[in-house]
C-alpha cells in the first residue's frame, strides 16, 4: 500500500489526504474516492447511515478486501429476480460470459 497522499472529492470540492488520515463528513456530506483505494466507513459519536454507490460493479472481481470479510452469503432465493447483478446473468442467459 502507497504512503503518499491521494486527492478525494467532498461534495464536488477536491482535498488532499495524506494516507492514513481520517476524514468527517458532516450530515448530508458525500465523497468521491478514487478507485482503487482501500477505505473504511464507520459512525464517530453516533449510529449513522453509509452507503457506498459504484460504476457498474461486478462482486466476483471489482472488491478487493485489505481484511477477509465474509461478502456473498448463502441465500436461498424463493423468487425470481427483479434486476439482474453481474453475476447472475451467466444463470439467466445461455451465451452469457461465464
């Protein structure tokens, strides 16, 4: 991992970080991190609500964990999907990419 500082974007306005560093963000706030970046989300003095929104996302390659998480958990679907994710298609369709 680099040691060397990364430039972010809150709310549109770009800020240098040096590696390590912490950021808040107040209520309402967003960032934009580069891809690419080992990063964590957590709540300082209180229970908050953190999304994490990405450009289309395949889960079997574009998630890189610096700790093992356990990410796909066993489910036993009782209903056909609404909306496809990228691993699903090879399932649904038979010229899919597998």
């Amino acid at each position: 991992m680099a040691d060397s500082a990364v430039t972010v974007s809150i709310d549109g306005v770009k800020r240098v970080v040096k590696a390590g560093d912490h950021v808040q963000l107040a209520p309402g706030e967003s960032i934009t991190l580069p891809p690419r970046l080992y990063h964590k989300f957590w709540g300082v003095q209180e229970r908050v609500l953190a999304g994490e929104v990405s450009l289309v996302n395949d889960d079997e390659s574009d998630n890189r964990f610096y700790e093992p998480v356990g990410h796909f958990p066993e489910i036993e679907e009782d209903e056909p999907p609404l909306h496809l994710l990228v691993t699903d298609y090879p399932k649904f369709y038979k010229y899919a990419k597998q």
